[in-house]
C-alpha cells in the first residue's frame, strides 16, 4: 500500500530532514536546558532513534543517516546549553 507518489515522498522526505527534525530536536533541547542537571540524556534520544526508525521503516542502514544524526545531536546540545545560559543570567 502506497501512501503518496514517489516525487511527493521525496517533498515530503527533504520536510522532514530539514524543517521537522531539526524544530523537533531544538524543542527538545530547549526543554532539556531548563534543568541541565537531569535532563542533560534528552538531547541524545532523537540522534538514535531517528537511524533506527529510518533502518525500521526502509529495512536498510544509510551511512548519511549518521551525519544527520550527529547533525541534529549538536543542534540538541547546542539548544541545551544556550537555554541553560540564558536562564542562568536572567
């Protein structure tokens, strides 16, 4: 069963990869930089699941899925830290 046409896959792949992951991966980095101490592990989740679900849902390991994957850790950790900052110097 086929949910849309292979060029709106593709529209709808490159969306993901650039307009929703990374919002989602920010978001969470935001809320993990609101108490540091114990949410530092949130940041991480989506880095591993992202891969795994891709490899579930294609049934095949792509190498570049690794890249975004570290890609979307840094945006994580980078929204960690810079939300901590902040509400450390208000």
């Amino acid at each position: 069963m086929k949910l849309c046409k292979p060029d709106e896959a593709m529209s709808y792949a490159m969306l993901l990869f650039f307009a929703l992951n990374p919002l989602i991966v920010l978001g969470i980095g935001g809320l993990a930089g609101a108490d540091i101490k114990k949410l530092f592990w949130m940041p991480i989740i989506p880095a591993i699941v992202f891969p795994l679900f891709f490899w579930l849902a294609i049934g095949e390991i792509v190498i570049e899925l690794y890249i975004y994957s570290a890609i979307y850790l840094a945006l994580g950790v980078a929204s960690a830290v810079i939300t901590h900052l902040v509400n450390r110097y208000k």
